[in-house]
C-alpha cells in the first residue's frame, strides 16, 4: 500500500501542504518518498529510498521551489526494491508527464515489452514507470484523451495522480481498485489516497468509484467514467475531530487506539441496540432468505481472519449452522463450495486488502450473497458488497490492529445473534442476558484499561524472552492467535498459538525452561482441562502467565508465575475481553524493547497487493 498526494491551487506554496499530506500516509508506506513539481513550466522531481525526512532535507537547501501544482508519494516497495529509482514520481521519456501510483499493474510486463519494441528504455524495476511511458505513448496532445486511452490498457489496481507540463492548471487522478479521494477546498484542490492528508484543509471530500477519473483545477472539478462519460460528484463531510488523525498526547498510535475501544464499540453497538432489539442498518436479512442458508462462510486476512475465527465457535452455537473460517488469500485459489445458499462475510479493517477483495469478487461469482463488516466508508470492499455494516473505529493508524479487531468483533456478535433470533434458535433469556453483557463490553474494557501498568510491569519482566507460545481452548485459542500475531508483528518475538489439547501431540517437545506459556482461561466448562495443559508445560520447565476472569481467583493455585484477570462476562464475549490485555502486552513488550511499534518493519497498514 502507498501514499499518494497531490494539490492544484492559486497558492504557489503547494510544497509545504505536500509534505504534511505525505507526512499524515507514513502509515501507508515509508520505504521510500518523493514530489514532482511543475516549476516554470518544467517537471522536477525529488526522490529518495528513506523517509520523507529525506526529501525535506533536500527541499531545505531549496527554498527557491514553489509551485502550484504538485505530486507526492509514500511508497510500500511491490514492484523492485526500495530504492531511489524505484521511488515515485516516475517521469516519461518526453518529461512531460509524471505520476504516482498506489496498486499493482498486473499487465506491466506486457506493457513493458511492447513499450520497449517502440524505444522506450526504463530506469527502474517498477510497474508505475510503465503507466508514465505509456501515457507518454498515446499523448497526443490531448491529455484526459490519453489517460482514458491508458486506463483502457492497464490491468489491475491503480490509484493515480498524474501532472502534464501542458496542463499548468490542471491534476489529474484515476481509480481502479485502490482508495483516492478528492479534497475540495478554497480555489485549490487536492487528491490523497486518504482523508488525513487533506484534514488540514477540508472536511469536504469526494471518494473516487471504481472506474473514475477526475480532472481537477483550482476551482473546477470534473469526474468521468473511464468510458469518458461524465460522473456525478458525491461529496462527504468528514466529521472526524483533528485530533482523531493525530496521536494526541499518547507515545503510539496504537495505545491511542486500544485506550479508544470503549468509546469506538460504543459507537458502534448502541446505534444498532436498541431496547434489546437489533437493528443492523439497512441490513434485510429475511426469515426465508436465513432458513434456506446452507452455511456462512467468513473470509478475511491477518486480524480479520482471527475475528472470524472467534465468530466460528459463537456464531455456530447461536445460529446452529456451519461457520467456515477462511484466509482470504487461500479462498480465492481453491475451488470454495459457495452459491446462492453461502452468506459469506468478508471482514476487513481498510477494505482494500486485495486478496480479500478478490475472494469478494470470487464468491459473487459463485453466487453467493456478500456482507462486509468494514472501518473504512466507501472503501472497495464496502463498495463491492451486498451488505456492509461498518465499524465505527475511526481511523486506524497503527499497523497492529485494536479497535478495529474489537469492533468488528462486536459486529459479528450483533449479526449473529440477528440471525439466531430471527431463526428462533434462542431463547428469549438466553438472548436479553447476552445483550445485556454486550452492553456492558466497553466498560468492563475500561475497567481493564485502568490495570494497564500492572500489564506493564509484566511486559518489564517478560520482554527478553524469545520463545512464547499462547494457549487456549475453543474462544480461548482463537484469541491466542490474535495475541500471538500482535506480539509478533511488532516486539518481532517469535511466538506460536496452539490448542492447549494439541500441545501434547509433538509440539510440547519445544517447551523448556525458557519458554514462556501465557494461557487463556475463560470458558468455564473447559478451565479445569486448561489448568491441566498448564501442569503439563509447567513440569516441562515452562514459565506461566494465565488470562483468566475474576471470578476463578479462589481456584488459582501456585500454579501461574503471574495472572491477569478479565472481569465475568457470557462466555462467548469473553475474546472481547481477554483480547485487550494481550493488546497491552504486546504494545509494552515492544516498547521495552524499543520497536518501532506504530511502524513495524517490513508492514504496511493496508496489504493493497497480493
Ligand atoms: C493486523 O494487526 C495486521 N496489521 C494485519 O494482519 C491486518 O489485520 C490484515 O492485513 C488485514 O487487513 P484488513 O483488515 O484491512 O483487511
């Protein structure tokens, strides 16, 4: 995934913007930067394998640049590696048109082989450098003629912006695939693969669909379908606070983010429970369409996926019909048993991971009825979709998901209770008891938020170890595996989630007295099974953290070398719950061992290629 941000306006500082805008996509990708700037009616480019400091140091010693339209990139390296040839803006052969690019030309081989038989020699090993030469192929003269011609030609995901030495008063933008958005502002105009880059100057945006160009002047924007036919601009008030983009005063993005849960499951339970009644949007899952349902199958990737693998053990107790769990990237290269009978959930934080985009696309095929439980409004997937329940996580920054783990989480409680209650397959109890719990989720993650030092202080003591294995029963396991991916994805300790019944067959051979076994323990009827896989690891020479809730603290032996309670709640909430202090956990180890927790090395935010 990159970042991309361009301005077109009457101001001659559009570098400054620029650079903030980069600043707000580091998130999206920080491998290398770069800006071209039309500068007396000529193209310049800077750009540099590295940060955007970088490209600041450079734009320091020239204080003699101004321009009033301009280009910028973040780059995430898919196509060649970081490098400054590899950096974007690329420029044509005639330097006459430069562009940035976020996707993948998956026909740039192709391209590159017909461009090359026409003369045209490339510098660098990226797919973007095609789409520069291309354009300069087909420029003709007329440059919205051209990119229409190009965008015809191109395969495979692309958000562009794209700046023309002809068109001193115009920037150009094309989507397919991957976010771009359009900012609209006081005789400037802007274009941002996402909304914090553009907050410093409108709240008023405008999401490109798929297929789309837009051809923006100061104080003019056109958009068109890539046929060239004229499309109607839908413009959006963001109503994010400033702030909401920015760190406020918390050290990371990320404990920002798990400090925000209660208040962003708030958002985004109440408004859909009311008076114990459901109301999931404009979601119309009727009785005929819920009783002929032959199965549901969630697909997702990474975090996601985990979600879904917690929703599998709930939702197949409330709904009593098969809940499959896939990755994304699997589903959509097998042959899936999918038709007009699968309810197939696609979960997804950024809604433009690729490989769950194209299981989407895959299962629509298969004639299958898509929901989509999404963060971002608008996104791909949530264009893509049948049905889409959004989480109201706001922006999430960090690469480690949280909130938007936690939300998405308490959305598919809702809409598996939904159907549950739809299909009778509850009682009226049993129902008003789990909603009354639900509703208790984000002040009992509160009441865990104000332990956080006491996590902390466990985080001190374990932060050097380098073998841990997460373990757990049923719900209990699969949050260790979302424990274990946040632990690894940003302190780059190697850990491992097992079932605690499937230790014993091989895998107990690796535990030893440096091994550190932090066990999940809240679903009552299996905890006694789980203290024995405890026993099991601990005559082995392991060292125990157990998770379990408050109410077993009389049944807690000597067993643990430490413990983290969770407060009582319906067992199939409790992932809810357990999930927050392995948060913590993770965030704390990482800062101890001085990770670069918001930016963990070798990711990006959003997984926008496959
Ligand atoms: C989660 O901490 C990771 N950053 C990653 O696994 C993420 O969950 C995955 O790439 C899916 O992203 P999505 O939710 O935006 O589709």
């Amino acid at each position: 995934m990159c970042g991309i941000v361009g301005y077109i306006g009457k101001s001659e500082k559009a570098i400054p913007f620029l650079l903030q805008g980069l600043e707000k996509l580091e998130y999206r990708g920080y491998d290398s930067s770069g800006i071209a700037i039309l500068n007396q009616n000529e193209i310049k480019i800077i750009k540099k394998q590295g940060r955007l400091k970088v490209i600041k140091d450079i734009l320091d010693g020239k204080k003699e640049l101004h321009s009033h339209l301009v280009i910028g990139h973040k780059r995430w390296a898919t196509h060649g590696n970081h490098s400054d040839v590899n950096a974007h803006p690329h420029l044509s052969k005639s330097g006459k048109i430069s562009v940035v690019h976020n996707g993948i030309i998956e026909n740039y081989i192709n391209l590159k082989k017909d461009l090359t038989k026409k003369g045209y020699e490339f510098k660098s090993d990226t797919d973007t450098e095609v789409v520069a030469q291309l354009l300069d192929s087909l420029y003709n003269g007329d440059m919205f003629e051209t990119i229409k011609k190009a965008t015809q030609l191109l395969e495979g995901s692309f958000a562009l912006g794209i700046i023309c030495a002809d068109y001193p008063d115009t920037l150009f933008a094309a989507k397919k695939d991957s976010p771009l958005i359009i900012g609209l502002g006081e005789n400037e105009n802007y274009i941002a693969s996402d909304i914090p880059a553009v907050l410093s100057k409108t709240r008023k945006i405008c999401r490109l669909k798929e297929k789309q160009i837009a051809v923006l002047k100061n104080s003019d924007i056109n958009i068109f379908d890539f046929n060239g036919n004229k499309a109607k601009m839908e413009i959006s008030e963001i109503n994010w606070n400033v702030n909401a983009a920015e760190k406020n005063n918390y050290d990371h993005f990320m404990i920002k983010e798990i400090m925000e849960q209660p208040e962003v499951l708030n958002a985004t339970i109440s408004p859909r429970l009311k008076d114990y009644k459901i109301k999931l949007d404009n979601l119309n899952f009727n009785e005929e369409y819920l009783k002929n349902l032959n199965k549901i199958s969630i697909v997702a990737c990474g975090s996601a996926y985990h979600v879904g693998c917690v929703a599998k053990y709930f939702m197949e107790e409330l709904i009593k019909k098969p809940v499959e769990v896939e990755l994304a990237s699997e589903f959509r290269y097998r042959s899936p048993i999918v038709d007009k009978n699968t309810l197939v959930i696609i979960i997804s934080q950024s809604g433009e991971t690729a490989d769950s985009l194209a299981a989407l696309r895959e299962a629509k095929k298969l004639g299958a009825r898509v929901l989509s439980v999404v963060n971002v409004v608008g996104s791909s997937i949530a264009n893509e979709s049948d049905d889409v329940l959004y989480t109201w996580a706001g922006p999430e920054i960090a690469v480690a998901t949280t909130k938007a783990y936690s939300t998405q989480l308490s959305l598919m409680y809702l809409i598996a209770l939904y159907i549950s209650k739809t299909l009778g397959k509850i009682t009226d109890d049993n129902y008003k008891d789990i909603i009354k719990n639900i509703e208790s989720i984000p002040e009992k993650i509160t009441a865990i938020l104000k332990k956080s030092s006491s996590i902390e202080e466990i985080a001190k003591k374990y932060y050097q170890t380098e073998k841990i294995f997460f373990i757990g029963r049923t719900l209990d396991y699969a949050v260790c595996m979302e424990a274990s991916l946040k632990l690894k994805e940003i302190s780059y300790i190697h850990s491992e989630a097992y079932a605690a019944g499937e230790l014993k067959h091989g895998t107990i051979s690796l535990i030893d007295d440096k091994t550190l076994v932090i066990a999940l323990a809240t679903q009552d009827e299996l905890f006694d099974k789980t203290i024995s896989n405890i026993r099991e690891v601990k005559s082995r020479g392991a060292t125990i953290l157990l998770v379990t809730t408050e109410d077993k603290m009389d049944k807690i032996s000597e067993i643990a070398d430490d413990v983290i309670y969770v407060p009582k709640i319906s067992n199939i909430l409790s992932p809810s719950l357990s999930v927050v202090p392995m948060q913590l956990l993770s965030y704390y180890v990482a800062k101890f061992r001085g990770c670069d927790i918001d930016k963990p090395r070798n990711l990006a935010k959003s997984v926008t290629v496959e």
